[in-house]
C-alpha cells in the first residue's frame, strides 16, 4: 500500500507542476477576499491567525476574512448545512477520516490530487482525506495520539511504571487510590471526552483481530460479538465500578480534567494529546510533569498507539476565488506555517508535511507520544480513519457504560444500532 | 355590558352585515399569510416530501415509510417521549400554582411589591443560554454553590443535572425560575381584573381569605390560567434551548426530550429521519393541544 | 392586609427572592469581575482581584468588536421584526376575531401549526436563498416575523374578543373606513397585549440562538446570542469572560424592562377590566 501510495504522490506531484505552470500565467490583478471556516477551539484559532497574518504578508493582493463556528457536533450540523445551501465560504476546516467520507467530497470540494505540495505530505494523512482516489485536503496542525494522560510527579512519588496491560494500569490505579488521589479522570460534561476507553482502544482491537475495520466496514464484525472489541466498553465500566473515578466525573469538564491532572489532584486522563496545547496555555509550569502512554491492552509484547490524523483544509467548489484559495492552502500545508503553528501553540506532535520538524526540546507529552510513531510498527490509525463508518451517539453511549447506566454488552449493542443507520445513509454494501 | 349590548338589537344587526364586508376586510390577512406561507408554510410542506427519503442534502432516495419505522425503533424514542410529557406537565403545572400564588402575593398589599414584581419578571428576559449556563455551574454536583450550600447546613446535595434521577427534573426547575415572571404576571393581570365587588359580597357572607382565593379568585382568573397552560405547555413540549445548554440530553439519552432527539438525528446528518421526527412531534402536541384550546374556544363563545 | 400580616409576608418574599433570583445574578456579577485562573473554579466567592475594567475591554474587543456589530445588528432585528409582528398580527387577530368565516379555519389551523411545527431548516435556506435575502438582516428579519406571528395572532385574538363591538359600530355609523376603523380606534385599545407581544417578542428574538445560527452565517451578521461562543468552546471556556459576556447582552433587555416596568404590569391590566 505504501509503495502504491508513494508512486501516486510522486505522480501528483509532476502533474501539479505542471499545472500551477499554467495556472500562475495570468496574475491575480485585483485584490481578492477568502474566507476561512474554522471552529473555535483557541488552539485552532490561535495557530490560524498566526499563519494567516503571515500569507497575508506575503500576499497583499489577497485578503483573509477567519470566522469561526462552534467545534462538535454543533460543528458538523453546521457544516453540512452550510455545504448543501452553498454558503460554505472558500476554504473551511473539517475533520479527515470519517467525517471527510460523510460530507461528500466529491461533490463539494475542489480536488487538490494534484497540487505540487501534496508531494510534501505524509501519505498516511493523504489517506484519510481521499475520496473516490482523489485528495481533497491539507493537513492542519499536528497528528495526536488517543490514550491516557498521565501525571509524571505523581509516577514517581509513588513509585509507579508505566502500565503495558491493562492489568498493570488497574494495579497502578489501586495504588494511586491509596494514596489518596484520583487514579482515573472523567468529565462527561464534555461527552466527547467519554469516548477514549472505546476509540483509543482501537490498536489493541485491530493487534487481535486483524480484519476488523474491513469487516465492520461491510456488516460482518460487531462491537458487541467481537471479543476485543467489546473490551473498550468493559474497561471504561470496570474504572467506574471500582470507583476510580474523580467524584464530580458527571459535572467535570474539560478544562477542569487538564486542572486535576495537572495539579496532581488525578494521575491518568483518558484523552487525546492535543490536550497539550490547552495545558500550555492554562498551566505552562505543569507541562513537564504531564507524560503520556497508549491505552494498555491484554498483551504487553502487543501494545501500541492509537493515532488520530490533524483536520484537513479544504476548497469549497463554489468559491469564486479557486486560484487565491489554493495559494493559502498550499501556504498552510508548507514548513514555515509549520512553524508559525509551533511558536503559537506549541508543538504538540508530529506534523503531515514531511519537511517540518520539530523543535528540539519537546515537552515529554511529545516525546513519550513520537517514541510510538517511531517504533516500527508502534501506531495504527484509529477505526475513524480506516473505516467511513462511525456512529453519532457513541459519547452518550460511553457516558452511560461509564456511569454505571448500562453494562458494556448493552452499550456495545446499541452502538452496533447506531451505526447501521449511518451505514445506510453511506449507502455502504451490505447494510 | 349585556344589557347594552341587547337592547339595541335590529339597527345593530344591519350595521353588522355591512360592517362585516366592508370594515373587517379580508386583506388584514394578506400581508401575515404572505410572509408566514412563503417563509414558513412552503418550506415544511417541501420537508415533509424529505421525510419519506432517504436525504443527505445533496441527494434524496424515496423510501417511503422507512424513517417513521425506524423513528419509532429509535431507543431513546420511548424514553424522549416519556420525558417530553413529564418535562410539560412539571413545568406548565408549577408555572400555574406559583404563577397564582404569587399573583396573588404580588396584588396583596406587601411591602417592597414593586421590587418583588420587577425581581420575579426579571429572569423572563435574560438569555435561555445564559441561564442554562449560570444554572449548570450553580448545580455542580460539588463546586456548585447549591451543594456547597447545602454542605454548609449538613446536606449532601445531589447531582442536580449528572443524575439521571435528577437531571429532567433539574432543567424543569430552571425552566420554572425563567418562566414564572410570566405567568405570574399574566394571573396579576387576570386577578386585577376580578371586579371588587364579588370579595366585597364574599366579605359580607363572612368568608375568610382561603374561601375567598377558592370561590372567587381561582374561578374568575381562570382565563388566566388558560393562557398560562396554553402556553406553558405548547413551550414545555417543544423545549429544547435550555435542555441543550443545560444536559444536552445527558447523562447518556436519560434527559433527551423529542426535540432534541431529533435535532441529534440532524446533527448526525439523518436529514429524512429528524423530518420524519418533526412530523411525529407535530401530531403528538397537536393531540394534546387541540382538544385544550377547543376547551378554551368552547368557552370564549359561551360568554 | 395593611398591617404586621403584611409586613411580614412581605419580608419572606423579600428573604425567598434574594435567595431564588437574585444570588444567581450575583454570581453572574461576580464571576464576570474574577481573573480567568479565580474564574475557572466557579464558586460563589469574593473576587481575591478585580478585572471589570480589562475583562469588559477583553470581551468588546475580541475577534474584531463583534460584540458592537451583535448588539447593533440584534437591535435592528429585534426592533423591526416586534414592530412588523405587532402590526401584522394585530390585523390578523381582529378579522378573525370580527369576520367568522372560512378564513378563520384555516388561520386557526394555520396559528396552530406555527405554534407547534418545528421549522424546517433547510428548504428555508432554499427558500432565502431564492429570494436573495439568505444572509441579509431583512430576511432575518422576515423569519423572526414569520415564526413569532402564530403567538401574536393567537395574544390579539384573545384579546380583541374583550373589545366591544358596539365601539366598532359607533365608529362605522361615524363613517369611518376599515383603515381608520382599525389603526385610530382598535389599535390603541390594544395596548395592554400590544406590550405584552412587544414584551415576549423582544426578549424571543434578541435572545434568539438557533435561527440566526441557520440563517444569518457570516462575520458581519452576527447576533448578540453567537458571541457567547467567542469564550466558551469545546476545549476550553474563559468563564470570567464568558460572564461578563452574558452580563454585557443582559443590559439591553435590562433597559427595556425598566423603561416599560410599570407599563407591562400597569399596562396589561388596564384594558383587562372589560374582560
């Protein structure tokens, strides 16, 4: 697959310049305004602005009006509202991966298969942004890793190791009981952050049952008749019944599972390493004390990351200004937005374009997490990104399996259910 | 008033068939029907063709029934109806017993009533979003300043809105502290009006306060109270604003009402399955609220 | 009443609604004035540093002023539409009420339906968008009107019922026309449910979240409900900012409410003594 891809990108990118030969002929005369559709998370914002400031530098002719929608499930509804009426502006940011297969790209995005610089990108993230075989994205910061957050202070005041099954993590977790702290932090105030246990799960999942993201794919495996599968439900109960919880787990938000973590009031957070960016802004000083590790599973000698691929920024195909859209397209996925990204929120880990690096002191977050993308065979794509099938309600489903509402099995079931509907409306075989 | 209106019978007759025709045109209509046919009559009727496909926006596959089939095998359906119907009658029903006492508190003769009547209207005009905002950091289940409040005189609060015991109920009671300005001053208005001459007669037949607010308060403000059930539940069933800001249906689906079933099913992009479910909630308030409102018509014609 | 009774009814009531209404204001107040780090903990305390000065200035100047183009932009559309929605509904409301006939079915139904339907959202973005008034204040303006005249109609017809037909006659044999009839003498006997609508109306429509997310997308639309989102997104919330916010879009309502204070009670009883 790896050579395939390789070929690909080595052809797009004699075509591209080909291409942007002709296209750069007739310059652009008057000045043109984009518009750029991103949510609003302050990481997000933050790095935009910087990197927008920047193309607008070094393009006067070219103006760059950012505005922002909400992130979530409100974002999507969004989205998708805006593409179908045509009022999706010239460039948006969206997530790759299944979401991208939901929005039909075919039909909305302008394809970018063969612009020059997708021979910078990694094909991993080339991915999760094609459709029908052409490319349709650029990478927008940097990918991340889903697994558990962990305080290092607390690691070595109790003299704890890092858990390579999730026997050795319950072990720890007793300990850390003990000690009168927190083991697990969970804040279903913000569901989306309920759905770690299942979704950072995943490479232990594909380690025992290889085909499972074909097979779910095409209606054969079920999270609830699948083994491995269901171990990600089981484990996000088993915290909860042993009352490993923070007490206000229901209540908590976001921010407030970074404040525990940090303060070492909790020692794991089940999360996603962007988290990273949140804890400079809000707690720098406890940057260094933060590590992470990949969610632990049956098998030592098996365990590995699971990894999420960063947003893509796409071109609406109803933008009037295609030509001035794919110049800051092109500006957002080269080394010096990189950059800029990096000195306003930080490096958070690896970057999609292969010319970027990153700084030579990261914090260990990022060093624990690059440690996985480095070692042969240590990371796997989450299910989103190898699968278009992903159901809505999973965070409900994950608040109630996590607050003792309903067993894993039933959980499981009903996710099974829920993502059948979204299945069809794919109009994927077999369903 | 009735004898007015009686005695002059025929000329007032005449006068009535021509005025009919000619001061009561049937152009007041025109301007309101354009603006509510084009802007909202035409857009749900061309929904309802959607909600017999499969949609996603860009295409739709005619699939006759499927969404209502699969709308009523949804599992939180059930539950979200549950919920829906318990959400409307809690808060219509205590916007209508503290709307009335405290109408009639705030006609009594109390000190300070100007402030008591501004203070209790106040919360109808802040955002629904605010609210749900201030109320959900209020009600945390440890930092909230209830519990903490509660801890203080040796409570163990609950967890007002992670419950799921709780969590409908708690959304309910916000709803109520936004919503009763309202009806509370719908019922002043309505008590206000009561004639004095009926407490007077019920003065003289010796009655006390209590069978004065029974026989002659509680009757006579009852097209109030019409209003603020009308009204309150029409908005308790279509509820969504303060539940979403507030719970988002949660813990898990355990405060979802219809409405936010169906807007989930939106945000999913299940565009044919959140029409059909539109279509659903229509009929479902409409069979609860008919019948009501010909009570209400039923009497405006009596009198 | 007047006496110790009185007295001290009154004084629980004053007890019970500093309790119920006005602590929650307080905190509102008082978490707007804290530092985002004080802020983040959300508890009822007294504020260890005061930042009302810099938090206001934070919260109007972000993302480019939005907060002054919401609140003009949510003046303009409450103001046009509770004005178009009082008049247009006041019509509807007094021929139905005056002239039985099959119209008067159909609008029945028709107030019914729009109390009740959830709108659809997009074939009405269709629908603006054919018309070119997708994005555009007027067709705003237009929706608010549309979606908010059930209520209306259904408040003036009440309400129109408690006018005396005998006033329209007199009016008649006097020679006046349906326009006359209408805007100089039932109009302003309106006025008790004409403040109420304006009321309700105002507060529906300035405090309106989803409709202007749907139908007025862009930097220069927006309405004072989208900007509570500048400080409170999926990752990470600046409480102390998002307070002040709510603060800041509670003070035009606040306005409102104590210019027509007496009005709404005074007024929505007055005309009530016919009923």
């Amino acid at each position: 697959m790896t050579a395939h891809r390789m070929r690909l990108a080595a052809l797009s990118a004699g075509a591209g310049l080909a291409l942007a030969a002709m296209v750069s002929g007739p310059a652009l005369a008057e000045e043109v305004t984009l518009s750029l559709l991103i949510d609003n998370g302050p990481q997000t914002v933050a790095a935009a602005e910087k990197v927008v400031e920047a193309f607008m530098a070094a393009n006067p002719d070219i103006k760059v009006d950012i505005e922002t929608r909400p992130g979530g499930g409100d974002g999507d509804n969004i989205v998708k509202t805006r593409l179908s009426t045509g009022e999706i502006g010239d460039v948006f940011l969206y997530n790759s991966g299944s979401l991208f297969q939901q929005i039909n790209p075919q039909k909305y995005m302008v394809d970018l298969t063969a612009e020059p610089w997708q021979a910078d990108i990694q094909p991993s993230f080339q991915n999760v942004v094609t459709a029908g075989g052409k490319v349709y994205g650029a990478p927008f910061q940097t990918a991340m890793g889903g697994g558990v957050l962990y305080n290092k202070k607390l690691y070595a005041d109790l003299g704890l190791q890092v858990p390579k099954t999730w026997a050795e993590f319950m072990a720890n977790n007793e300990k850390i009981k003990a000690a009168g702290k927190v083991p697990v932090i969970q804040t279903f105030k913000d569901t989306w952050t309920s759905q770690l246990f299942v979704l950072g799960d995943f490479f232990n999942v594909q380690a025992a049952v290889p085909t499972f993201a074909e097979d779910y794919t095409a209606n054969k495996a079920k999270f609830a008749t699948t083994p491995a599968a269901l171990k990600g439900f089981e484990h996000q109960a088993d915290v909860f019944k042993a009352g490993y919880l923070n007490k206000d787990f229901g209540a908590a938000t976001f921010d407030d599972g970074l404040r525990m973590l940090a303060s070492g009031e909790g020692a794991h957070y089940p999360m996603l390493t962007f988290a990273l960016g949140a804890i400079q802004t809000a707690n720098p000083d406890a940057v260094k004390d933060i590590g992470f590790f990949a969610l632990p599973g049956d098998d030592a000698a098996k365990n590995g990351l699971t990894a999420w691929m960063p947003p893509g920024i796409y071109i609406s195909n109803e933008s009037e200004h295609v030509d001035a859209a794919k110049k800051l397209v092109a500006f957002i996925a080269s080394k010096e937005a990189c950059d800029l990204q990096t000195a306003a929120v930080g490096a958070t880990g690896p970057y999609l374009v292969k010319s970027c690096a990153l700084p030579a002191d990261v914090p260990p977050m990022v060093s624990d997490l690059q440690a996985y993308f480095d070692k042969q065979g240590g990371a796997a794509p989450a299910l989103e990104f190898v699968s278009p099938v992903k159901g809505p309600s999973l965070e409900q489903i994950t608040v109630e399996v996590g607050s003792g509402i309903r067993s894993p099995a039933e959980g499981a079931a009903l996710y099974d259910e829920d993502v059948k509907k979204q299945a069809q409306q794919l109009g994927l075989p077999g369903w | 008033m009735t004898s007015l209106a009686a005695s002059p019978a025929i000329g007032a007759d005449r006068v009535r068939r021509r005025a009919v025709r000619t001061v009561y045109p049937n152009w007041f209509y025109l301007p309101a029907a354009v603006i509510y046919a084009v802007l909202f009559l035409f857009p749900t009727v061309a929904s309802l063709f959607f909600s017999l496909t499969r949609w996603t926006l860009s295409e739709a596959t005619f699939i006759g029934l499927d969404n209502f089939r699969q709308f009523f095998r949804e599992p939180f359906l059930i539950q979200g109806l549950v919920n829906t119907l318990i959400y409307a009658v809690v808060t219509s029903g205590l916007k209508v017993v503290l709307g009335l006492l405290l109408g009639v508190l705030l006609t009594s003769e109390i000190i300070a009533r100007d402030y008591l009547r501004s203070v209790v209207f106040f919360p109808v005009l802040v955002s629904t979003v605010g609210v749900g905002i201030t109320f959900t950091v209020l009600m945390h289940p440890t930092g909230g300043l209830i519990n903490q409040s509660l801890a203080a005189i040796g409570i163990e609060g609950p967890g007002w809105l992670t419950d799921p015991r709780f969590a409908l109920l708690s959304v309910a009671l916000v709803d109520v502290w936004k919503g009763v300005g309202l009806a509370t001053v719908i019922y002043i208005a309505g008590i206000v009006s009561i004639p004095r001459d009926y407490y007077e007669a019920a003065l003289i037949d010796g009655a006390g306060a209590l069978q004065r607010f029974w026989n002659v308060t509680l009757p006579l403000a009852r097209p109030a109270t019409v209003t603020v059930v009308i009204l309150s539940l029409i908005g308790g069933l279509r509820s969504f604003d303060l539940i979403w800001s507030m719970t988002r249906g949660g813990p898990g689906f355990t405060s979802d009402v219809i409405a936010s079933v169906i807007y989930k099913q939106y945000q999913a992009g299940f565009y044919g399955l959140s029409t059909a479910g539109n279509v659903v909630l229509f009929v479902l308030v409409a069979l609860m609220v008919v019948p009501l409102s010909a009570v209400l018509n039923r009497r405006e014609v009596a009198r | 009443m007047r006496n110790r009774g009185g007295t001290l009814i009154g004084a629980a009531a004053i007890l019970g609604s500093i309790i119920i209404f006005i602590i929650p204001f307080a905190f509102i107040l008082i978490t707007a004035l804290k530092d985002k780090q004080q802020a983040s903990l959300r508890d009822f305390s007294w504020p260890t540093s005061f930042h009302f000065w810099s938090n206001l200035v934070e919260v109007v100047k972000a993302r480019d002023y939005m907060l002054i183009t919401a609140l003009v932009n949510s003046t303009i559309l409450t103001v046009a539409s509770v004005t178009l929605l009082v008049v247009l509904g006041a019509m509807v409301g007094f021929v139905m009420q005056r002239r039985p006939s099959v119209w008067t079915g159909v609008a029945n139904f028709l107030v019914l339906a729009g109390l009740i339907m959830p709108p659809a959202v997009v074939p009405t973005i269709w629908t603006l968008q054919g018309l070119g008034l997708f994005k555009t204040l007027h067709g705003m303006i237009l929706i608010e009107v549309a979606y908010g005249l059930a209520f209306s109609v259904l408040l003036f017809r009440a309400f129109v019922s408690t006018i005396p037909r005998e006033i329209d006659e007199a009016a008649i044999i006097d020679g006046a026309g349906p326009l006359d009839l209408f805007f100089r003498i039932i109009l302003p006997l309106l006025k008790p449910v004409i403040i109420t609508v304006i009321v309700v109306q105002s507060v529906a429509i300035f405090n309106d979240f989803t409709n202007p997310l749907y139908y007025l997308p862009g930097k220069q639309n927006v309405t004072v409900q989208l900007t509570l989102y500048n400080f409170q997104s999926m990752f990470d919330t600046s409480y102390n900012l998002l307070f002040m916010n709510i603060l800041i879009i509670t003070i035009p309502p606040l306005i409102v409410f104590l210019f027509f204070n007496r009005q709404i009670v005074v007024g929505m009883t007055a005309g009530a003594v016919k009923g």
